[in-house]
C-alpha cells in the first residue's frame, strides 16, 4: 500500500479550522500518520497526570498538546500570510513542490 499524501507537514504553520482552538496558528511538531492527526504546537493543550515511574522522577500534572484532526487544520501561506489549499507543481529539474492556491507562490523551501 502506498504512503498517505497530507497537504501538510512537520514544520508548517497552520491554521486550525474547528474546534475549541478555531482560528487559532500554530506550528507542526509532528504527523501521526495513522490516525490521520497532527500536533500543533500550544493549541488543544490538556492535563495529563503522572505518576513518578522510577526513584527520582517526579509526579504531578503535565500540560501537553493533544492530536488535532488533520482535516481541521490548514495551511498558512509564508508569502501571503493566508490559510489556503494547495496545489502541486513538478519544477524544471523534476522536483515536485507544494504552490499556494491563493498567490501562486511556492510553499516548500
């Protein structure tokens, strides 16, 4: 089976779509490929509580980001500064890169 395609990746600026954080931008920190879900950095944060595992490691209340839907979030274009679609462009020495829908720009450094 072939890999899923996302129209986002680790390190993109995103805008989230729905949701309690709706309208918020964050940061990628990672892609779970799986569940179809990605974390963003600061946004949908929640209270995990720990238990101390080992002699020396401390318990207590951790605030950490939860996975967000995929299809809840968008791209924010760097050249624009607008949440947008993308498209696919293959470039003359055959690499293919991610171009903004709304100002034609390309996406991927």
């Amino acid at each position: 089976m072939a890999a899923k395609k996302y129209h986002v990746k680790k390190d993109d600026t995103v805008m989230v779509l729905a949701g309690k954080e709706k309208g918020k931008t964050g940061k990628i920190l990672r892609v779970l490929k799986d569940d179809d879900r990605v974390i963003v950095e600061n946004l949908n944060m929640v209270k995990r509580h720990t238990r101390a595992r080992q002699a020396g490691q401390e318990s207590g209340i951790v605030e950490k980001e939860a996975p967000i839907a995929i299809s809840n979030v968008m791209l924010v274009c760097g050249a624009c500064s607008k949440p947008t679609r993308t498209g696919y462009r293959i470039l003359d020495d055959g690499s293919k890169v991610r171009f903004c829908k709304k100002c034609n720009e390309i996406v991927d450094k």
